[in-house]
C-alpha cells in the first residue's frame, strides 16, 4: 500500500537534526512517521496500515530510538528535511 502517492520514497537521512548518526528507518518505519506527522493517533495508524495499536506503538518507538528524536516538532522538522512532506512556509 503506498500511502505517499506521487513522492519520492524516502530512505531516511544519514544524520538525525541532533547531529547523531541517523540508523536508516525500515519502509513501514517510514510510512509510520508519515502518519504521525499528518496527526494519527496509534490507534488510527494501526487500523490504517491493518497491525495492532501496539504494533503501531513499537514502530513509534523505533522510529525515536533511531533517529534520537522524540518530540512531534523535530520529528516533523526531519520529515520534511527528507522530502516526505513539504513546508508551507
């Protein structure tokens, strides 16, 4: 299921915005992070990509582990960095 029509797929960064070494996030880590920077809830992720909410959660979790992120603003600042969403400013 594509859930970024018409975008490039993303591979993730080599660094996070901290500076760290980024690990490279899986394509569902990726098609995650795309829900949780348009505002799903775990729930609502979990029902639209057809996995558990703790499923859901786990790759929330990863997804901070990997990048050493873990608040929505810097999250979705390093969305946009990789091209997965556009800025509107």
């Amino acid at each position: 299921m594509d859930i970024m029509p018409g975008r490039k797929k993303p591979s993730g960064a080599k660094h996070s915005p901290n500076g760290e070494p980024a690990r490279p996030l899986s394509p569902r880590e990726l098609q995650v992070l795309h829900l949780i920077v348009q505002g799903y809830s775990n729930k609502e992720t979990a029902a639209k990509l057809g996995v558990t909410e703790a499923t859901a959660k786990d790759h929330r979790r990863h997804i901070r582990e990997k990048l050493g992120i873990h608040d929505l603003p810097t999250l979705t600042r390093y969305a946009i960095s990789i091209g997965m969403i556009e800025s509107n400013f």
